[in-house]
C-alpha cells in the first residue's frame, strides 16, 4: 500500500512540474502497449471498489509516453467514475479500427449538455464537478492532440457519455537482433 501511495505522489510530483513548467518526460515517445495500460487502470478501478469493464485487443500499441498516456486514460476513467452511480456502468474498450488505435471510455452516467461539451469541456476551469477546476481534461485534449489524435465526446444529460480518442497506430516487428518500433499509416 505504501508503495502505492508513494508511486501516486510522484506521479502528482510530475503533473504538477509539466503544469508549472510545460515539462514533458524524460525520453522520447514510443510504442506503448495498450493493453498494459488499461490492465494497471482495472486495478486501480478495483482497488477503489469500482468495476471498469474491459477490452482490448492483443498487442494493440501506439505512440506516447507510457505514464502521460495512462494519466490521461486514467483521468478519463475517473472522470466516468465520479459521473456514474454505483450500479452504473463504466467502461474502456481499446481496439485496431482504420490503421489507427481507437480507445472509447464509456459510462452511463449524468452526462454533459451539448452546450458544456461544445464550449467548455476542454478548457481549463471548465468542470461539471462542483470542486473540479478542469486542468485534468485540458491536459487530456492537449496530449491527445500532441500525439496526432482526437478527441469525440458524444454525451447526453441522464443517458451517460462516450469518448472516443484515436491514435497513431504502431507495431511492434522483432529484427534480427532488436526490437523496432515502427509507424504505421
């Protein structure tokens, strides 16, 4: 538990320098197994007592930074979270759709107006949370934006919402004595 809660503080050590300082990670971008991430997202549903429904296809990789991508994943789950009863559902579904990755992070949830998603979903003090001040989603839109993806918000009041990020697609092809990572189109 411990190690836990000191591997949150340094995540939050590191959001808030790149929110202070437009710092990015250390490294460059790589391939970043999907389904990783959403496993290590599962386990944290659980070890707050939620159910996050799960789906991903097998060695589904794309562009990014492993921590910045699960933060934002993360954010969006949570945010699914705090929208959703108990006996709600909330769910994310990775798969390979046109060349590209596609993740859908889904709830049936309060939802969001047309007018919040359209003008204020994200922007950075815009929030349906009454203590939330919308940094969380910003950052989100902008990685996802920075790594060649987008965003879809499709939601409705009492019905629950559905994100859709798409994102470059790698694949990963053993050479004779490495590993590549490569780009495809």
């Amino acid at each position: 538990m411990l190690l836990t809660v000191e591997s949150s503080l340094e995540k939050m050590r590191r959001l808030m320098l790149q929110l202070r300082e437009g710092a990015t990670p250390p490294g460059n971008a790589h391939g970043v197994d999907m389904a990783a991430v959403l496993q290590r997202l599962d386990l944290m549903a659980r070890g707050r007592g939620r159910q996050l429904e799960l789906n991903c296809d097998e060695g589904l990789f794309t562009r990014g930074h492993e921590d910045r991508l699960e933060r934002v994943l993360g954010h969006l789950v949570q945010n699914a979270f705090d929208a959703t009863p108990a006996d709600g559902r909330v769910w994310i579904a990775a798969r390979r759709h046109s060349g590209q990755v596609l993740v859908e992070v889904g709830d049936t949830g309060t939802g969001m107006d047309e007018d919040f998603v359209q003008n204020r979903l994200f922007r950075p003090f815009g929030s349906t949370k009454h203590d939330g001040m919308g940094i969380g989603s910003y950052e989100s839109h902008q990685y996802i934006r920075e790594l060649g993806g987008a965003i879809d918000v499709q939601s409705q009041p009492g019905v629950g919402t559905v994100m859709r990020i798409v994102l470059p697609l790698f694949s990963r092809s053993p050479g004779p004595e490495t590993q590549s990572v490569h780009a495809t189109a």
